[in-house]
C-alpha cells in the first residue's frame, strides 16, 4: 500500500513539475515572434492568442527579443 501511495505522489510532482515549466506566450494573427508578456508594445493593443512556450516554438515562433530584455531589466531592478 506505501509502493501505491509513494507512486501516486512521484507522478503528481512529475505532472506538476512539467506544467509549471511551460509558460503562457502571446502571438499575434500575422506575427512570427512569441511575447512574454501582454503589455510587450509589439502585441499591445492587438489581438492575441495565447500559448504555452513549448507550442510555440513547435509552430515555428520565434522568442521576441524586446520581451526577454524588459524580463531581464526586472531582474536586474529586484537585485538592487
């Protein structure tokens, strides 16, 4: 009964482990570029759909560079 129990928790962190490293992107209709985030001044304002990370990069999207620079001054402001 403990090898069941032991079993069912491992392959619920593994399941949870695997969802929290996906992360949510914008694309836009027309876009070959994926956002990091919705307020991104490529995708504001615009229609967007959402996916996960991984999707995106399968359907040929691209990371947008801006987003992943505004990410890494965010870092930087919480460091000083």
């Amino acid at each position: 009964m403990k090898r069941i129990m032991m079993l069912v928790l491992s392959a619920a962190l593994l399941a949870n482990t695997a969802l929290a490293s996906a992360q949510d992107v914008y694309v836009t209709k027309n876009g070959k570029k994926y956002h990091k985030s919705e307020t991104c001044r490529w995708v504001k304002g615009k229609e967007t759909t959402t996916l996960d990370d991984k999707a995106a990069i399968e359907k040929g999207y691209t990371p947008c560079n801006r987003c992943a620079s505004e990410k890494e001054k965010k870092v930087e402001n919480k460091k000083q």
